[in-house]
C-alpha cells in the first residue's frame, strides 16, 4: 500500500472517531463492573468505598474531554 491510503485509513479513522469512541464503551462495562463487584460486597470497607466513589466522580470529566475534542 503507498502512503495516500494509509492517510485514507486514517481520514476514516479520525472522522469516526473509532479509538476514542470505543475507549468510552470500556470505560462503561469497566464502571458498570466495578458497581456490580461493590453492590455484591456485604460490608464495604472505606477503602472500597472511596475506590467506587473515585472511578464513578471520573465519568463526567472523561466525557467532557472526549466531547471537546476531535475536529472543530
């Protein structure tokens, strides 16, 4: 393959935002994950707690990063 279709390749990539778009979805069964494994905990510790806490407060900023990129 010459180079203009690897720029091709990468047009598509980037105008469909793929990567960022599935990073996103990971993100959400890996919250989705974390919820389950502490709802199924019989006495959370405040360690557990603050790990839920901390990776569930994440969510807005990752969004908000992922909504202010990407081509203006």
């Amino acid at each position: 393959m010459d180079k203009q279709k690897y720029l091709d390749i990468a047009e598509i990539i980037n105008a469909f935002r793929i990567i960022p778009r599935m990073l996103l979805v990971a993100m959400g069964f890996l919250i989705w994950a974390v919820v389950q494994w502490f709802m199924g905990v019989d006495d959370p510790s405040t360690q557990q707690t603050t790990l839920v806490t901390t990776i569930t407060a994440i969510i807005p900023a990752i969004i908000g990063l992922y909504q202010s990129t990407g081509n203006k």
